[in-house]
C-alpha cells in the first residue's frame, strides 16, 4: 500500500512538473514512470528491509514432525564443496551461512559482513545448533520492533540494503507500465470518440 501511494502520487506530479500544458507524450510517460519507481522504491525501501527480516528470521528452525534433514552443501575458498552437516527444515545451519559467506569473500576478493542481529543468533556448534533448532527464538515480532531493533543495532544505513537492486528494478518496471496503459488509455479514447 505505501509504494501504491508514493508511485502513482509521484507518476502524476513528474508528469504536471513535466508537461504543465497537460500534452504528455510517451518520453513524458517513461521519465515521470520511471523517476516515480526510483522515489517510490527508494522510500519504502526500510519497511522492504524489515519484511525480508521477518521472513528469515526462522533459518535453522525444527523441522515438522516426521521429516528428515537434508545433507547441505557449501562451497569451499578453493571453490570446492564441503559437507556443513544437515540443514533443519530447509532453512541454511549456521556453519553453511558462515562458509558460504567467507567463500563469497575469498573468492570476490571483497569482504562480506553478516548482520550483527543474524549472527547472535547463528549456531557456533552442534550443540548450540541443535539448541537453536529445537527451541527457535523470534528476534523480531512485528514491523515496528524490527525497525526500532534493526535501527538500534545496525544504524540508520542498514535501511539502505538493497537499495541499489530495488531502484534498478522498479525504475523500468514503473515506467514500462504507466506508459503501456497511458498509451492504450489515450488509443481507446481516440476510438470512442471517433
């Protein structure tokens, strides 16, 4: 509902800022299209981190009754891959995230961080993981908590995450839109009135 009101409140005050005449074009459609994804996008971008967060707050949880744990895989520094052990309930163990993010660094030659807030709450052991595995704990409960949390631990920039991939994304699909149904709107106007 958020990134609905502030795209089609930004799509129709690009397209007046662009063309104050009211005789829009389709390059007018595609700019204000597409400037309407980037601010849209760019605005509800934390609330987009706090619901990623939720979502994966369960990695590493109890299986359902009955169900047996698959062998996981992670790639090793060399490019190999090594056995982490099982992985509980489909969701990634702590050893498999762990390897697989310092084999994301060996190999892009760039340091990858985890989140402070994931990384308390990964398993360091067996036992811990099967600690972990079998009394999940809930870090975040609810939209609020989780901005309030993810602010006090991680600071104003972890709302950023995946900023740049979102604009990328929306921008051009925003933009393909609004014009597709500005242009076929304007086509049937035509019609009818002819």
């Amino acid at each position: 509902m958020p990134y609905a009101l502030v795209m089609g409140a930004t799509n129709e005050w690009l397209r007046h800022r662009l063309r104050p005449d009211g005789h829009n074009t389709t390059t007018t459609y595609m700019l204000s299209g597409a400037g309407a994804g980037m601010i849209a996008a760019a605005v509800t971008n934390p609330l987009d981190v706090a619901k990623t967060r939720l979502q994966t707050q369960h990695w590493g949880e109890q299986p359902p009754a009955g169900a047996q744990p698959q062998a996981s895989a992670a790639p090793s520094a060399a490019g190999g891959v090594v056995n982490a052990g099982p992985v509980r309930g489909g969701g990634a163990s702590g050893a498999v995230l762990r390897a697989t993010v310092a084999a994301d660094s060996a190999t892009l030659g760039v340091p990858r961080k985890l989140s402070p807030t994931l990384v308390r709450h990964l398993p360091t052991s067996a036992s811990t993981e099967q600690a972990c595995c079998t009394q999940p704990k809930r870090m975040y409960t609810g939209l609020a908590q989780t901005l309030r949390l993810v602010h006090a631990e991680e600071g104003i920039w972890a709302f950023a995450r995946g900023l740049g991939p979102r604009v990328l994304y929306h921008a051009p699909s925003v933009a393909i839109s609004w014009t597709t149904y500005e242009t076929v709107k304007s086509a049937l106007i035509r019609i009818q009135a002819s």
